[in-house]
C-alpha cells in the first residue's frame, strides 16, 4: 500500500496509512523499534479508523535531526488536523510507547485515552535492574548512549536486514527459539513473520536516521514526568517477553489512574500479534 503523505509547515513529510472503518472511531497507532506504518496491519479488519504514521526518518517521514521526544506531539496534532480529527486515543506498541505516552501528556485536550503494548520505559526506569533482566532493551540502551557505535551497527543491521535471502521468515523460525518464547514463535508463524519482516524493511528502507535517533531518544530523559500524565492509560505486558521485559513496564504505574494488566506466558510479539486486536476491540467497545 502506498502511503497518504501529508505537508507539515516546516515543509517535513509525514507518511501514515489508514486501516479498518473510516467512518469507526479513531485511533492513532504508534509503532514499534524498528518498524513502519505496515505494522498495523493486524489490526485492519477492526471496525475502527486506524491512522498509523511513520515517524521522522521512517518510510516516507523526512528525518527531523536531533529531534526529540516531545516534538512527536506537535506532527501528530498537525496530521490529525489535515485529516479531520478532534479527539483520538493513542496506541503505542513496543518502541512506540514513549511516543503515545509523550501524546497522552502534551495534547489532553485531544488524546482520550492511551494504550501500550510492551512499551519501551522511561530510561531511570532500569536503573538498579541486572543487564541480564533487560533482554534486547539493554542493547538499545547501549546504542542510544553510544550513537557513534549505534551508526556502525544500524548501518550492519539495516544491510542484513534489507537483503530478504538473508533474513527471511524461514531463519525466523529456526533461530527464534533460542532467544524468544514458545508463544512469540506461535504468533510468528508465518504470514505474520512475513508481515513483521516487511514492516521493518519498509522502517529502514530511506536510511538508518530514524532508528539512530530512536534509539539517542529512549536512552535520555523524556521531558516530562510519568505522575503528570493526565490521559487514562491502560498498558498490556506479557510475562515471557525477552525484548522489553514486564518488569520494565512496573514504572507506568505512577500514571495517575493507570491499569498494567500482565499476561501469563505471553512474549513479545506474542502479546502485539496474538493478543493486541482483542486488547483494541475490547477497549474501544468499553469506551464507545
């Protein structure tokens, strides 16, 4: 699908797709570290209008250098102006966490609500915790904090994973098994594998400038704090996820009004994939 590109003032594209029912309530979806607009594919045959942006640097976005967190929500108001809509809920998967959290706390007059999904915390949020109880989230950390290394190995990776003899779904499935749960394996069955390979070649295709800054972004303080988030949030977290572990996600707690739900032996991708069109339908059915 090619994406709807929208002009913001500052002469930035912003790339986004539109998913399920146009006339459904609307939902903008955040995605994950690395990955693209594609990613929400999982969630197109809800009866919902599903907004997914790519983030500056990602897809067809125009990189915004140095860029920080709190200047997500100013592109998603402007994009949700051109597109007509008024009040939104946000959901942040993985690495789009901080984005929908940063959205939940700068534009309340316009985020309903907040969902998460295994989202990436709040760098003090790991302070204390054993390199081993990080997962893959300790390694992002490291690149964030290292942006020098970070180019070096983001150029390796995006080279090994644009090439689709190299990793392909297939490889998935023979290597998975050792650093992921037997419930990621299940959801990664394919198409979905397929579907999640093409939605992070999609991610990386213009260049490694989005993941590269991504990463500087998650590693440093966000700019506001959790206790003033003043949008309800729900957050799901699977206990078996490697990538971003559950108890990472314990520091969303001090959202006032917040509600952390784990599920038992879920993975990571188990938890997007196999759980989180339950999680949205419910939720948007509770709060029509």
């Amino acid at each position: 699908m090619s994406p709807q590109i929208l002009t913001l003032l500052d002469g930035r594209k912003l790339s986004l797709a539109q998913f399920g029912d146009p006339a459904g309530p609307p939902f903008f979806y955040f995605h994950g570290y690395p990955g693209s607009r594609q990613e929400v594919a999982i969630l197109d045959h809800l009866p919902l209008r599903i907004i997914s942006i790519d983030r500056p640097g990602y897809g067809s976005s125009t990189p915004l250098p140095g860029r920080r967190l709190l200047d997500w929500p100013a592109d998603v108001a402007a994009a949700a102006d051109q597109l007509g809509v008024d009040r939104f809920t946000v959901l942040g998967v993985s690495g789009g966490g901080p984005y929908a959290t940063a959205c939940a706390y700068a534009l309340p007059q316009r985020v309903s609500a907040a969902i998460l999904l295994c989202p990436v915390p709040p760098p003090e949020a790991l302070e204390g915790l054993p390199a081993r109880a990080l997962g893959d989230l300790g390694l992002l950390m490291f690149l964030g904090r290292n942006p020098r290394a970070a180019r070096a190995f983001l150029s390796t990776a995006r080279w090994l994973g644009r090439n689709p003899r190299l990793l392909t779904p297939a490889l998935i499935q023979r290597f998975g098994p050792l650093r992921l749960p037997a419930s990621d394996m299940q959801a990664l069955a394919e198409p979905a594998s397929g579907r999640v390979l093409a939605s992070f070649r999609e991610g990386i295709r213009p260049g490694i400038e989005g993941v590269w800054m991504d990463a500087q972004i998650y590693a440093r303080p966000w700019g506001f704090t959790l206790d003033a988030v003043p949008v309800p949030v729900e957050l799901w977290h699977g206990t078996a996820d490697t990538i971003v572990p559950a108890a990472t996600s314990e520091v969303y707690r001090a959202i006032p009004g917040s509600r952390r739900t784990l599920v038992d032996g879920a993975g990571h991708y188990a938890m997007i994939i196999s759980h989180g069109p339950a999680i949205v339908a419910a939720f948007a059915q509770a709060h029509g």
